[in-house]
C-alpha cells in the first residue's frame, strides 16, 4: 500500500503546477467573469449574430497537452465530497458537507443529473465478502465526443484543456446530446419554463482558467483522483497496473474505449460489475459521420439527383406516348 | 377522364358531430400544451434524463415527416414522370404535405426546452449532426411546399377578390400581384418540384441516420448502419398508401364517389416499392444475424414482429389480390396497414428500440403527451377540411357548373 501511494504521490509530483496560484484570490473575479459572460449571452440571444455564433460548428480541438483525471477507484473511500464540492463550484444548492456522510444513499445506484454533475455508486464486491468498490461518475471527456458531434448548433465543444463544455448562448434545448452520449450523462432541467439547461460535469471549465484544480480533484482527501495530462495519466495507469497485478483487473477504462477519454479509471473488480458500458473503440460519432458526409459528400449526391430528375422530367414530357393529357 | 375531374372548394358545413369532437380534442390538446409552456417540459411529459426523447419526436416529428412522404412520391409520379392521370391526387397529397410538414414544426417546436431558439440552426451550423441536416431540410422543404401550393391559391383568387368596406381598394392590386404570381410560377415551378423531391430524399434518410450515434443504446433489432435506407425505403412506400387512406376518408366525408381507378393503380404500385423495403429489412436482419433477438420474447421483440408481419408482410400481401385493389373498404384497409406499420417504426426506432444501459423503469408517454399528440391530428384533420373547403384541392366531376376558368394552372 506504502508504495501504491509512493507512485500517486509521484504521479503528482511529476505535474505541472498549474495549482496553487489562483486558489486564494476571492471569487469576486469570477463572479465578475461569470456575469460578463451572462450579459454576453444576452447580447448574443439579442443580436443573433454575436461572436460566439459566428464560429459555425463546434472546434472539436484535440489537443495532445491536453488534461484528464485518473480516477482509483481502489483509493476511493465513497466520502462524497467530491459531491459536494462539485455542486459549490457550480453554484448547485447542496446540503452541508456534514449530511455527506450518510452512506444510505449507497443503497440505490445513482447517476449524475441536473442537480448534481458527478454522484459516487459503491458496489459490493462479487466473490471477496466485506470489500466493495466506490466508483465516481460523470462526465468521461471523450476525445471524440458523440455529444459534440452531434449538437444541432454546436453548442457543445471539445476545449484545448480536455474539458467538453456547453454553450448556454446557442443550446436549443433539443436534448439530441443525451441521446448520443454514450455514457448516458448529459441531463436536462426538465422543470424548468425558460432557459432549461443541459447540465454536465465540464471539468471545472471555469476553475481551470485560473489555474485552480478542478474542485472535486481539489477536495478529495485520499487523492483517489489525479489530475495532469491525459499522455502521463496512461502512463501512471499503466504502471499502477504492472506494478500491483493484485490489485487492479488489467484494463485502463476510458484508454481506447470509444477512440479514448480523457478520465480515466482503474478498478480492482470487472468494470462490468462496476456497471461501466460495455463500448467498442471506435469513436462514438464515426458510423453517423462517415454516412452523413457521404450523403453530402461537396453535395454531389443531391446535386446530381436533381439533375437527373430534371432529365426525366424532360424526357417524359417530350415523350408523345405520355404527352397527350398536357 | 382527366377532362371530366376538375379541383373544387367542397361546399358543405363545416361543423359536423365529428367535427365538434375533433375540436373538443383539440382543445384538451392545447390545455396540456399550455401547462408544457409553463412549467416545462417535464410537467406535462414522463421523459427524464434517461429518456430524453419519447412520443412527440417517435410520433409527431418522425412519423408525422414520414406520413408526409405523399407529396414528394406523387409529385415525382404526377409531375417528374408526368403521368397526367395521377393529377387527380397531387393536390390532396401537397395539402398534407403542407399541413403534415408545419405540424412536425410545432411538434419539434413544443419538444425542444427553448422553443423561442428554434432559428438557432438556421445561423449556428453544426455538419456533423444528422439533426442539423434534418432541420435545414425541412425548413427548406416547408418552403418549398407552401411555394408549390401557391397556385392553388392563384387559382382559387384570380378575378375572385372580394374584400369589401375599407378593404375594397385592395381588390385591383391583390388581383394583379396574383396574376402575375401565376405567371411566374407556371414558368418556374418545375424547379420547386424538382428541389422538394431532392430534398425529401435528402431528410427522409437523415432522419434515419439521427439514431445511428445511439450506438449500443438503440435495440440491435433496429440499430443498423443501414439505417437511412431503410428510412427513404419506408418512406417512399408509405407515399401512395397515405394516399390512398386520405382520398377514400375524404369521399367518404365529403359524399363522393372513390376514384377507385387511380387509388387502385397507386395501391398495385405499392407493392414492389414496399417489396424492395421488406427485402432490405430481412437482409440486413440475416445479415447482421439478430434474428437470435426475436427468440427473447421482450417488448423490442414484438413490436418488431408486429411492425414487420401487420405492417409490410400483410398490407403487401393484401395488395397483390385482386380482390383488395377492387376494394374500397379492403383497399382502404391495406393502405391504413402500411401506414400504422411505418408509424410503427418510427416510434420503433425513436421511443422502443432506445433501451439506455442506466434505466430507473421504462418510459411510457404520460397522459399530457398523448393528449398533445392527439390534439394535433385532431387540428391537422381540422385545418385540413377547412383548407379543402377554400381551395379547390380535391377533384370532383365537373357537372358544367362554371366552364374552365383561363386561369386554370395546375398545381
Ligand atoms: S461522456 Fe458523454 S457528455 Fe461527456 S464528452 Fe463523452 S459524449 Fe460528451
Ligand atoms: S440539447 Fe442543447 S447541447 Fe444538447 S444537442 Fe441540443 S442544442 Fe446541443
Ligand atoms: S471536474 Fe468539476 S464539474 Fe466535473 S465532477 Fe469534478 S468538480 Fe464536478
């Protein structure tokens, strides 16, 4: 155990700092950040035609510095205050951290919703009695992602950092994402009249811009998170793996599972038993985007159908046989 | 026989006991739909954040974008390939179209969270999402048949102007921009009808395509890359069938006689249309080998076996007999087969076959939806025989009432 915590330890050493600088300033700068960015999106829903539409489609950046999470859930002890932290950073109303301890909410699975970005399941292991296995859930930032491809507008992006973030300014509120999501976690404010949102984990989108951790990463107290660039973050999965066979199924989930994510999981039980999907590894959004070109592919397909229905219709109205009602 | 039909408004009373009943569901309709607006969405729906789409998009959107298909297969058949003698039902089909088609608006206008952001696609483009090309197309599309029906309005107009008191005035110049609307448009309208053929294409597989990136999440008894195929497929045999099924009801509300000639040649040319779509189904269900999923004997696996058997196997069987295409009651059963068995599919493969890893108890549509559902057919069928009473849409003999009037186009 000395040593598994020897390599987390190292794993974040070996980090670049990113953290630190920004944690102490007051929040008043991003409130500030915050509301610019609301009356921004005012000025967009106003003009139609603002620069956040003017990009058409989404940027779909992929970055190779970009950051992950490696999630242990061998080191995960199922507190829940990333739950907690989660929703404070988000400004999700929450009960005090105090009422997190309760562990009846293990009872039932639970998945990530509008109220709350990321929940933590436990789950009792099958053949070893007395050890179960907590598991933190939300959104896997794929490197390709289904929802990004397939938001009607684009509201949905993949950003340089990793993180996959939402657009309040262009959303319709179609719910298409949550259809595609193949990890079943965009969710949506059904209760709400005006301005419902798609509310998802977005990596701390926020937060990192000024160089603080994502606050679930921040708060967890046996680092049973990892935050650092998703290449190292193999890495370390890796060789957590190779060096403790014992502990861990050899399987880095989120490495290749639908073209990659960039969170990462390792577990010491099947990760079916985990309830993970069970996914392929081809990127989610291939199979609809290849037909979807193809269909259009530089409008040769329709184009070429018009004219040759244009054809038709001509023949058959010069054609005698077919003429004579006309 | 072409010379003896000729379109006429219907002159009969609007309100009849069957109307007063539509109207009555169409306001239990809109009473939902108010509450939908005012607390959201999930006040009037059982959707939830593991099924994000349910019976508005399976029936209304879908379906409703399926059923419509009428008016690009007749007006391929009527005027592409001008078989003069189809005339009789282009009309008829281009009014559901029409109707059909701004109905999938509101339907997709109601679904969406922020229905006052539906132009958002229209200015933020997204290439990769099917449902961007679904949106565009069929807000192309509605334009495209409101153009194609505008000689009908022409017709009915033309030298027809009859505003009176402080409108007078209008009459002279409405009257001109009419005509020379008219003129316009019978130089003109084969590129519409050209464009609305494309473009019904184009939509109709995208709508296939929406469900694809589901991946695992979609039943394997449906999930299939060849998806859009057999979308277009479907859609284009359910064209004549939807046909078919108007034309009998509206001789029968209206008091005509069926044009049983044509409805029986549309219904014969059903079925090899529906035969390529049933060949393909098969194949692909041999091919990709989930036949093994029927033997499970779930809720996915009967409504497959219900879509196929009552919904293409029958009707085609059906229409291969004599005896059906003769027919009128049978015939019209065969046609409302098909149809049921393509809005079967659609809400198949949006609302069924959608069966997500994380699930707290299945989805099933809440009295609010149903009620909104409802209340909009019950509106499209009002709107529909109100339209047919104003223009002339449907044929009926000409019994010499008025000779042809010059500006006659046909449309
Ligand atoms: S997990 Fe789902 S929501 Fe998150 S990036 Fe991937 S597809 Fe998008
Ligand atoms: S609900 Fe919003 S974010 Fe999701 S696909 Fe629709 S427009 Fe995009
Ligand atoms: S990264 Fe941020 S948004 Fe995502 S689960 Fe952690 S705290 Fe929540």
């Amino acid at each position: 155990m000395k040593g598994l915590l020897d390599t987390v330890a190292a794993g974040r050493a070996a980090l670049p700092q990113t953290t630190g600088y920004c944690r102490g300033k007051s929040m008043k700068k991003i409130d500030r950040r915050a509301f610019l960015k609301r009356s921004l999106s005012i000025g967009a829903g106003l003009t139609g035609l603002s620069a956040a539409c003017a990009s058409a489609g989404p940027k779909n950046i992929l970055s190779t510095e970009r950051m992950g999470v490696l999630v242990d859930t061998t080191v995960c002890i199922g507190c829940r205050n990333c739950e907690w932290a989660c929703k404070q950073a988000h400004e999700i109303p929450t009960a005090p951290i105090e009422t997190y301890e309760d562990k009846s909410v293990f009872d039932a699975m639970r998945r990530p919703d509008d109220k709350a970005l990321t929940v933590v399941n436990r789950y009792a292991d099958r053949t070893r009695p007395g050890v179960s296995h907590a598991v933190k859930v939300q959104c896997m930032h794929c490197a390709r992602p289904a929802c990004v491809s397939a938001c009607i507008v684009g509201a949905l992006s993949k950003q340089e950092n990793g993180a996959v973030v939402w657009d309040t300014a262009k959303c319709i509120g179609c719910r298409y994402c949550m259809v595609a999501c193949p990890f079943q976690i965009p969710a949506f404010e059904y209760h709400k009249a005006l301005q419902p949102r798609i509310m998802k984990c977005d990596f701390c989108f926020e937060r990192r811009k000024c160089g603080k951790l994502p606050a679930c990463v921040d708060i967890c107290p046996v680092e049973a998170l990892t935050y650092g660039p998703r290449e190292d973050l193999v890495g370390i999965a890796r060789s957590r793996v190779r060096r403790f066979p014992k502990r861990y199924v050899n399987h880095v989930f989120g490495e290749y599972e639908v073209g990659g994510t960039d969170w990462l999981y390792l577990a010491g039980a099947a990760f079916a038993d985990l309830q993970f999907p069970k996914l392929g590894q081809n990127p989610a959004p291939g199979v609809s985007e290849s037909i979807q070109h193809g269909i259009f592919a530089y409008f040769i397909p329709p184009v070429s159908l018009y004219a040759l229905l244009g054809v038709l219709m001509w023949i058959s109205k010069h054609n005698p046989k077919t003429d004579e009602g006309a | 026989m072409q010379a003896l039909m000729r379109p006429t408004p219907m002159r009969v009373k609007f309100v009849t006991p069957g109307v007063v009943v539509l109207i009555l569901l169409a306001l239990n309709g809109l009473v939902f739909l108010a509450g939908r607006f005012l607390f959201g969405i999930g006040a009037v729906t059982n959707l939830d954040n593991q099924y994000p789409w349910g019976l508005w998009i399976g029936l209304d959107v879908a379906a409703g974008v399926a059923l419509a298909a009428g008016g690009f297969t007749t007006a391929a058949l009527a005027h592409i390939l001008r078989r003069e003698e189809y005339n009789v039902v282009v009309r008829p089909a281009l009014l559901t179209a029409m109707l059909g088609y701004t109905f999938v608006a509101f339907g997709v206008m109601i679904d969406i969270g922020r229905s006052y952001y539906i132009w958002h696609p229209i200015v933020m483009w997204n290439g990769n999402s099917a449902l961007f090309e679904v949106g565009i197309c069929v807000v192309i599309y509605v334009t495209v048949l409101y153009i194609e029906f505008l000689p009908v309005v022409t017709e009915r107009f033309i030298g027809q102007m009859r505003l009176w008191g402080a409108l007078a005035w209008l009459n002279q110049p409405v009257d001109r921009l009419l005509r020379s609307l008219d003129r316009g448009l019978s130089k003109t309208l084969f590129v519409f009808v050209i464009a609305g053929v494309v473009l019904s294409t184009l939509h109709q597989s995208s709508l296939g395509t929406l469900m694809i990136i589901a991946g695992p999440k979609m039943h394997p008894l449906w999930q299939t890359p060849i998806l859009p195929l057999l979308f277009l497929l479907s859609a284009i045999s359910v064209g004549f069938p939807m046909v078919i099924v108007e034309s009998l009801l509206a001789a029968r509300s209206f008091g005509l006689k069926p044009e049983m000639a044509v409805l029986s040649r549309l219904g014969w040319m059903t079925t090899p249309l529906l035969g390529v779509y049933l060949a393909f189904k098969i194949g692909d269900m041999f091919v990709r080998k989930t036949f093994v999923h029927l033997a499970e004997l779930d809720l996915q696996s009967v409504m497959f076996v219900v879509e196929v058997l009552a919904g293409v196997v029958l009707p085609l069987r059906m229409l291969l007999m004599r005896r059906v295409l003769k027919s009128p009651a049978l015939l019209f059963t065969a046609a409302m087969l098909v149809v049921a068995g393509v809005a079967l599919n659609r809400f198949n493969n949006f609302v069924v076959a959608y069966t997500p890893p994380y699930s707290f108890g299945r989805y099933v549509p809440s009295f609010g939806e149903i009620s909104v559902t409802v209340g909009f057919i019950c509106m499209l069928a009002l709107l529909y025989r109100a339209a047919v009473m104003i223009f002339p849409v449907i044929s009926r003999p000409d019994r010499s009432l008025a000779p042809k009037d010059k500006f006659t186009v046909r449309g």
